[in-house]
C-alpha cells in the first residue's frame, strides 16, 4: 500500500517561510493539496516554480471555484476547465488528482456523473461532497464512485466517511468544528485501521485543520509507518 499525507496548503502560521520551498525541506510529508487555485487563476510563472520546487511531492490539485460553485459542473464550465487544466500541464506528471469540492447545495448525481464523463480525468477526478443527505446516501456514493474518485472524509458532519476501492482520498476537516481540531494519535490510528480494513492500493491523506494540520500529518505518516 502506496501512502501519501499531505496538508492543505502550505500558508499557514507553522510554516516559517510562508512558501513551497520550506515546506519541500522541513515538513517531512510526500505529498500537498493546492488550495490558493480554488480561489484564483495562479500564473504561468507559479506554476513553474511549483514545478520546480514540489518535484518531490504528489499534488492534489483544487479547481477553481467558478467550475464547482459558480456553475456548478456546468456544461458550460468544461470549457473554463480546459483552460484551468491547460495552465496546469507543465507540472501535470507531478499531479495525481485534480479535487473538484462542490458546495453544501449540490446534490445532482446524475450532473456531476455527466461533467466527469465530459472532463476526461478517470480516477484523477476528485470529487469531494458537501451536501450532508448526499455524502450518507450508500446508492448515490456508489454511482459516483463509478466515474470518480469520491473523496472521503471526517468533518463534524461525518466521522471517518470512508468510501472503499483501490483509491482512498481523505480529507481531514476537524471534528467538533470545521479547520479548528487537534487529532490525537488514537483518533489518527483509528482512522488508519478503518482505511486498511479496505486494503487500498494507495491512500492519500490531507488535513485541512489549519494549525494543528502539519503536526497531525507528521504523526499520521510515523503510525503508517510504525505499521
């Protein structure tokens, strides 16, 4: 089994620096989710130094929010993903997944199967659920899981929402609130032995809990490790 941890980002208060290049030296993980892409188009030139910087790391890559909030994987929104897809080719071998977060109101199965299909992506299309009925619905996770790679996660609407096959994807959102949440190495052990019950081929873990993330990551690899 294949094991990536990772965290959302790398600007955050633990990092000294602010940047890539610190965290590449001194977090000690294998792979990263890009956020900042979610929220603006990066240049040519962040790209290639990303490229440069992260050759080391696998990256998740999260697709502008025009594509999953403003459309809504639209039909219309597959040609502003061509772009965004095309900006992101010279460091394109460096990406295992292209994370499509959709918002709490988004529920058409038969929509976002439609858009994966038309997007090309097979199992790098990552798609991470926030509508509570649809992330508990086992029939409708099933179908997506058809077409895409359906993130998995533990959050304060779900404990450990862990979806099986050779691919797990999980995000770490924090428990009793959203981003703010230390896990302790039991909760993480946890976590790990539910993953394992699956025997996935490979297993990419992000924290997204903002300052406890690249503390809880750190541990996260040293159990596998232990394992």
């Amino acid at each position: 089994m294949d094991v990536f941890v990772g965290t959302s980002g790398w600007y955050y208060d633990w990092n000294k620096k602010k940047n890539l290049e610190w965290f590449v030296q001194n977090s000690g993980l294998n792979s990263v989710e890009l956020n900042a892409s979610f929220y603006r188009f990066p240049s040519p030139d962040q790209i290639e130094s990303w490229k440069k910087k992260g050759t080391g790391l696998r990256w998740s890559i999260k697709v502008h929010r025009s594509i999953t909030h403003w459309r809504q994987l639209s039909e219309s929104s597959l040609e502003i993903l061509e772009k965004f897809l095309n900006l992101f080719e010279p460091m394109d071998h460096l990406v295992d997944f292209y994370l499509f977060q959709v918002p709490p109101n988004f529920d058409n199965v038969a929509k976002a199967l439609r858009f994966a299909e038309a997007a090309k992506l097979g199992e790098r299309f990552a798609l991470e659920v926030r509508n509570k009925e649809l992330l508990g619905n086992d029939e409708a996770c099933t179908e997506l899981m058809k077409k895409v790679t359906l993130v998995s996660v533990d959050s304060p609407d779900y404990t450990n929402r862990i979806f099986p096959g050779k691919i797990v994807y999980m995000r770490m959102h924090g428990r009793e609130a959203w981003y703010s949440y230390n896990y302790s190495q039991a909760k993480v052990s946890e976590t790990i032995g539910k993953i394992r019950c699956f025997e996935p081929k490979k297993v990419y873990i992000y924290f997204n809990n903002n300052h406890k993330m690249l503390e809880n990551a750190k541990m996260t690899l040293e159990v596998f490790s232990g394992l």
